[in-house]
C-alpha cells in the first residue's frame, strides 16, 4: 500500500463533559478524559489504525508525557520522527455540556510550530507517496517541498502560499477555517474559489451539516453520517484519515468522502479523539 507522511503538531488531550448545563462561578461536576491527542498525530494513528504505512514528524515536549506519547503511537505501528522542544508537552482542553455547548482552550506555544530552521527527515520522507500537513508557514514549506518534491501533499486547515500551490493536490477544512481562508461565501462560491485556486480537490467539512466535495469540474454536499454516543472530538481528524484511504484504494475524492464520513461517525461513539476499532468498524473494505 503507499505511504502517507503527516506533519503537525502532538499534544495532550484533556475533555471535560458536563451531564447538565454547565454555570460561570459554581463547581459544575464532569466527566474527565484524558488522551494523547492534536489534530495531525490524531490523523497519524488513523492512519496507521488502517494499515496505511505511517511516517509522522512532530515536535514534541521535553517530558515523560512525550515519551508516553511517542512510544505509545509507535506501537499503533507509525514511524514517529520527533524534534524535541525544551519544553513541557502543551496541552488542549475542551469542555461539553448537555446543550453541546464546547469552550476550547491550548497551551501550546510557537515554539512547537515548524520553521525554515527545522531539519527536514529526508531519509523518512523519501519513502513516501502522500503527505499531509497543517503546517502553514511559507518558507517551511518552501524548504519541505524541497526536500520531498515527488510527495503529493494534502493542505489541512489553511490555503497554501501561492509560491508552493502546486505541490497541492488537495485541501480540507473545517467550516470556521473555510470562513477564515475563503470568507463568509455561499457553497456555490466556496466551489467556485477552490477551483480558481487550483487544486485537484477540496472538502469543507460542515460538522452535521455533512462535507461540500469540490473537484475541478462540480462539487456536491454529502450527507453527515449520525453522530453517536460519545463526544465529536476528533471526528474531523478521522474524517481526513478515511479519505486519504479511499484515494490510496483508487476511488473519487467523492467516493472517498464517503469513507470520511463513516470514520467520523465512528469516532464520535468514544471519549478520545481515536477510535481503536476504526478499522474494524469500516463497511467499505474491498
């Protein structure tokens, strides 16, 4: 099977759900879950969780959380290459209530983000067909695309400088990045603008609004799959990991989509943002 190499960052989820209404300035009563978590190690274990061979870089803390976190994702099966950062594993923080209420808090600072200084794992990266990243520093990428100029790479949460646009096949985003990327548009011109852009493919995911799948020629909104009994965190990350699947199988970005959906859907029925079963759970095998 080919070979996906996720860049991003690593860090410790922490969820905090409230069976009832949650009030400012009275000890409300959770449900605490903690886990590894952020959104490229999140599509990182997807992957591997689904037998694509895994390669993912990150910076990590200067702690035992890191080394936890690293050892624990190598055993899913994924290659991890990490720059240590001197410094404490950065954490996110989420909290629900019975409205669907989330308020969202991180710790993480600059100094975990790559840059034009960072050492690209050539030797890692040479093995590899696709690439993701949420990495939206131009002259890191400059220096990434450099180095690994045959990986067809996948944009997550941000529109690529127009100086390395072309080693984009795709991009997804999330409503509120689409917003911040693309402005406040109809689907007819989010469509529109991606094409003009120039990739090969888009989705913007819509949480239970479904996905809006744009390629070249036209662009559909597919229906969101139910959500089940655990918590959203992590659906989208899922999502990203499925369709990177489906493409590797040779369907349509639509198609794949599809996939996307049913992982989501599946992720949402636990407390973490990973579903160990995901594979398993998958109706679409070949």
């Amino acid at each position: 099977m080919k070979s996906v190499a996720v860049i991003g960052t690593a860090l410790m989820d922490t969820l905090l759900v409230s069976p009832s209404v949650v009030h400012e300035e009275t000890c409300n009563k959770v449900r605490y879950f903690e886990a590894d978590g952020g959104s490229m190690r999140n599509v990182a274990h997807n992957c591997s969780l689904l037998g694509i061979p895994t390669v993912f870089w990150a910076k990590f803390g200067n702690d035992i959380l890191a080394l936890q976190m690293i050892q624990r994702l190598e055993e899913s099966g994924c290659i991890v290459h990490s720059t240590l950062v001197d410094a404490e594993t950065p954490h996110f923080i989420q909290t629900f209530d019975s409205t669907h209420k989330k308020t969202m808090f991180s710790s993480i600072t600059d100094e975990f983000y790559f840059d034009s200084e960072d050492a690209v794992p050539t030797i890692l990266l040479d093995q590899c067909d696709y690439g993701i990243t949420d990495q939206d520093d131009p002259d890191f990428l400059k220096l990434l695309l450099r180095k690994a100029p045959r990986i067809h790479w996948i944009a997550v949460g941000f529109i690529p400088d127009s100086s390395v646009m072309s080693h984009f096949d795709g991009v997804v985003m999330n409503r509120h990045e689409a917003l911040v990327n693309l402005g406040n548009c109809s689907f007819d011109r989010y469509s529109q603008l991606l094409q003009k852009i120039g990739f090969k493919w888009g989705c913007i995911t819509l949480d239970q609004g479904g996905v809006l799948v744009i390629d070249r020629k036209s662009s559909i909104l597919k229906e969101a799959h139910t959500l089940q009994s655990g918590t959203d965190l992590g659906c989208g990350d899922a999502f990203v990991s499925a369709l990177l699947l489906g493409l590797i199988e040779g369907n349509s970005v639509i198609e794949a989509a599809e996939i996307g959906l049913e992982a989501a859907s599946h992720t949402s029925n636990v407390s973490s943002s990973v579903n160990p079963e995901l594979k398993s759970l998958l109706t679409h095998q070949k």
